[in-house]
C-alpha cells in the first residue's frame, strides 16, 4: 500500500513540477512550488511510516517552516508586483 502512495507522490510532484516550469504566471508558479513541498512532506512521511523512522520527522517540520516562510515572501513579491 505504501509503494502505492509513493507511486502518485511522485506523478503528482511531476505535475507539479510542470506546472513550476510552464506556469503561465508567477502565481501559478508559486502555488506549484507550494503543492511540490507539501508532497515532498508527504513522502517523507510515508517513508517514516514504511520504516519507522522517527528522526525524519523534523525534516518534515523543517520543510513546512521554509514552505510556510517562502509561500509569504512570494505572495508579498506577487502582490507588489501586481501579477
């Protein structure tokens, strides 16, 4: 079941990835970037799940704090920018 999840992880951070790269407008591109980090945080997770890891866990919490951060910094960019 877990090889499952990793499997549509994956399809959907190559989707998001797309979007990253061909988004038509920076705030298309911001939301990809912000759907890429939240699957990243949700493979890690079920690679802790798979095998127990409890260390990983702050790396999740880690990502979330930049995700979090970055998502601000670049609506306020989008938002001055008038785009």
């Amino acid at each position: 079941m877990s090889a499952l999840a990793l499997v549509l992880l994956s399809v959907a951070a190559a989707l998001f990835l797309t979007r990253l790269f061909i988004g038509p407008s920076v705030a298309d591109r911001v939301m990809a970037f912000d759907g890429l980090l939240i699957t990243v945080m949700c493979g890690i997770l079920v690679a802790v799940a798979r095998r127990d890891w409890s260390t990983s866990v702050d790396a999740v919490l880690l990502i979330a704090l930049v995700g979090f951060i970055g998502t601000g910094v670049l609506a306020r960019f989008v938002e001055r920018r008038g785009g």
